[in-house]
C-alpha cells in the first residue's frame, strides 16, 4: 500500500511541475504587436525568471525519481511463520571445546638446579651443555685436601676411644675377681665387711667407665662419618639420569649452599632436566576455562618443526588463576615424545573432543 501512494505521489508532482513550467514559458510568449515594444528591463528579467522555473522543475522531477527508488527498496512483507529462522540441527552444533587453539610452551616436569652442599673452589668440571648423565655420575669436584686431611684425624679419634673402652673392660673385670675373693673371704670372716662394700662401689665405678668409654667410640665414630661425608660432598654428582641444559662454573670459582652465598660466591653448578617427562604448558584466558578439563584430548603442534604433529591430553588445570594476565596454567602430556624436542620450544595447542564424546557445554 506504501509504494502505490508512493507512486501516485511522484505522478502527480511530475504533473505539477510540467504545468507550472508550461504557465512560466507562455509568460514569455509575445503577441506579434507587443514585439516591438520589448523593454531592455524585460529584457533583463526574463533569463532570472526561466533560472527560477528551470531550478523548480529540476527539484521537483528530483523528488519523484527519490521517492519512485525508495518505494521499490522497501522489502516486501513476509508471512509472520517465516520470521524466524529454522533450528539447526543437533549435529550441526560445534563442541564447546572445537576450534580451540592455544599457544604454549615445553618444559621438563622433573628439573634441578645443582647445588654444592658444602663450600669450596671449584677443582674440576666434568660436564657440558648436552652431556647425557646417569645417576650417581660424578659432575663437579672441588678441592677437597682439607677434607681428606680430617679423615686421618676422625680414623685416630675412633682408634683412641676404642682403645679406652679397653682399658676399661679390663679395669672392670680387675674389680670384679676383686670383689669375688672379697666376698669369699667375708662369708668366712677373713675381712671386713667394709672392704666388701668399697669393692662393690669400685665395680659399680669401673661399670659407669665403661659405658662411657662406649659413648665416646659412637662420638668419635659419627665425626668420622662426618669427616667422610664432607669428603664425598667435594664430589657433586646427578641426581637422577637426564641432559644438562646449563653449566654456570668453571675452575677456580668459590661455590656454596644458598644459605652461605656472599658477592663473590655462586650457589649453582648448573641444571639438569629429565627429558622423559617433558610437557606442555599453556594459559587458557579465564573466558575460555569452561572449555577446558582434564582428559580432553589434544593436538601439539612444534612450531620449530611444522611437520610434527604429537596426540596428548589434558593431565591438570592449575588450582589458581594468574591475576594480572587473566588466566590460568592448563598442563598437557604427550603420548609419545620425539627427540627434537627440547624445554622452552613453542607449541600450538588444538583441543579435540575427549574420548569422541561430546563435552558438557
């Protein structure tokens, strides 16, 4: 109904101005005897007037061609059933965790830093970046003539103490042969019962000697377990099999524990990381933590190496959120890892559907 009152409207615009300027141009026509009395202020007149018709008519034909365009935009009207859209289909609905693709990073679950227990200057290294070590093997030696002096020292304190619980087990036996004759000697009457009872207090003594004469063979026993403790903390050795991935000293270096570190001493030897246990790390935005559980199954991508592909899942989610970033750490295992990869490689991360179930939205 719009378009056809459009329409009419145009028509009779069109109209108007076609009459108007039909009345404007017979203003101009002049009889055959008026000719001759044209007036040069007519004269002047006339092209201002035929401008003012000329513009009216342009403004009008204008309206109605905008006007005619408008109406033949409009969209026609639909059936009220056909408004809304029809409903996708089930399958059509994409997972909450499809087309996730994240970001992230490999690191070694199981890493040290090695450390010296006791201080020392560095006498030997005996590792490299890369170097692949087996547990117990020897890394780093430091000078260790003092320790190995005190051991000597320890042995002859243990031999010292040893030697007195001798003496002092003969003292005791001594006192109680002593003490039997005593005693046999009383029952007849031969001596006093005072020098009997001074005989028992003698071997209670010699007893008391001797536990302590023990005593000092354990004290004396632990310092030479100390001693050779501190001999073997000269040598630091790996914790468990993996690949050094830093060395931090060189001969001639003081290193201590963390706790003695002054300005000119260092508290780490280097690192070493179990390849083994290498996984990926990745920060899920808060927004997208929904999608995200354990078990759901993955695919890594090694951005170092576009044609390795590893499967992988989920293993945890951090229990806490990185608050200035906004998000929070999610760790992934691989099924199988390839040799080319090492810690702090980049990777992207694509979620899959876990167990090709459909996740819980």
């Amino acid at each position: 109904m719009t378009t056809l009152l459009d329409e009419e409207t145009a028509t009779a615009n069109a109209a108007s101005a076609s009459a108007l300027l039909s009345e404007r141009l017979r203003e101009f026509r002049m009889a055959p005897e008026e000719r001759g009395a044209w007036s040069p202020a007519r004269k002047r007149r006339s092209p201002i007037l035929l401008a003012t018709a000329i513009a009216i008519l342009l403004g009008l034909v204008g309206t109605g061609f905008w006007l005619q365009s408008r109406s033949s935009t409009v969209p026609a009207p639909v059936p009220a059933a056909a408004a809304s859209p029809a409903p996708l289909p089930a399958s059509a609905a994409v997972a909450p965790s499809a087309g996730l693709d994240v970001s992230g990073f490999l690191y070694a679950r199981r890493q040290a830093t090695l450390s010296s227990k006791i201080s020392g200057i560095v006498k030997e290294v005996l590792i490299e970046e890369g170097d692949r070590v087996r547990q117990s093997d020897p890394l780093v030696i430091l000078d260790d003539q003092e320790a190995r002096n005190r051991v000597p020292l320890a042995r002859v304190g243990v031999d010292l103490a040893r030697a007195g619980v001798a003496e002092a087990e003969n003292e005791l036996a001594r006192v109680q042969e002593a003490m039997k004759r005593s005693e046999r000697l009383a029952s007849e009457r031969l001596v006093s019962e005072s020098s009997n009872t001074d005989l028992r207090y003698e071997v209670e003594g010699r007893r008391r000697r001797l536990r302590s004469a023990l005593l000092l063979v354990e004290q004396r026993e632990r310092e030479l377990d100390v001693v050779q403790a501190a001999l073997e903390n000269t040598v630091i050795r790996a914790p468990f099999d993996g690949v050094i991935v830093a060395t931090t000293v060189q001969p001639g270096e003081v290193v201590a524990p963390l706790s003695a570190v002054g300005a000119s001493t260092r508290s780490g030897i280097g690192t070493i990381i179990d390849p083994s246990t290498l996984e990926v790390r990745v920060e899920i935005a808060e927004t997208l933590l929904s999608r995200v559980a354990p078990g759901q199954r993955v695919l890594v991508r090694v951005d170092a190496y576009p044609d390795l592909e590893l499967e992988g899942a989920v293993v945890s989610v951090a229990p806490l959120a990185n608050r200035g970033a906004a998000s929070v750490s999610a760790y992934i295992r691989c099924d199988r890892l390839d040799a080319r990869l090492l810690p702090n490689m980049a990777v992207t991360v694509s979620w899959r559907n876990p167990t090709g179930k459909e996740p819980k939205a």
